[in-house]
C-alpha cells in the first residue's frame, strides 16, 4: 500500500447524527472551498481498538477539482492529501 502525505486543514461540517458527519466546506492554502459533491466516502478502524476510526472523503468542489479529505475522530483533526 502506499504512503500518501497528508496536510493539516480547517473544516466546516455538517453535524446531524453525529458530530463532524459530513465536510461541506474547507480552507487549504489560504482559499477556501465549497464542497459540491462527496462522490465517495468510507473509513477503515473501529474493530481493532488499538487502531484509531479513520473517515474518508473523497470531494469534489464548485470549482470541479477533486480532493481526498480525512478526519481522525481520536484527535479531532481534518487533513488532505497532498
């Protein structure tokens, strides 16, 4: 599998269910993005206790790019991938 880097960001969210259940906004590199789409989500954890519930975002924006975003539940903490 590989590597992948992945940076720090801010995150606006939708929170229904739970808190932080969706990105609908975020700030990378001092612009801000709105999110039009989430064309694919999943997340990998939660069975082994020793591993963290890891979420996955991949995202499309209004400007039509396309983002990987992931949020660690235990640390609270949005990054992307770079």
């Amino acid at each position: 599998m590989t590597n992948f880097d992945y940076d720090v960001i801010q995150v606006e969210c939708y929170s229904g269910f739970k808190a932080n259940e969706r990105p609908v906004a975020f700030t990378y590199q001092k612009e801000r993005r709105e999110i039009q789409e989430i064309v694919d989500r999943w997340y990998e954890g939660g069975l082994d206790p020793g591993k963290p519930v890891i979420d996955y975002f991949k995202v499309k924006t209004t400007d039509g790019k396309i983002y990987l975003l992931r949020y660690l539940s235990a640390f609270d903490t949005w990054s992307i991938r770079i």
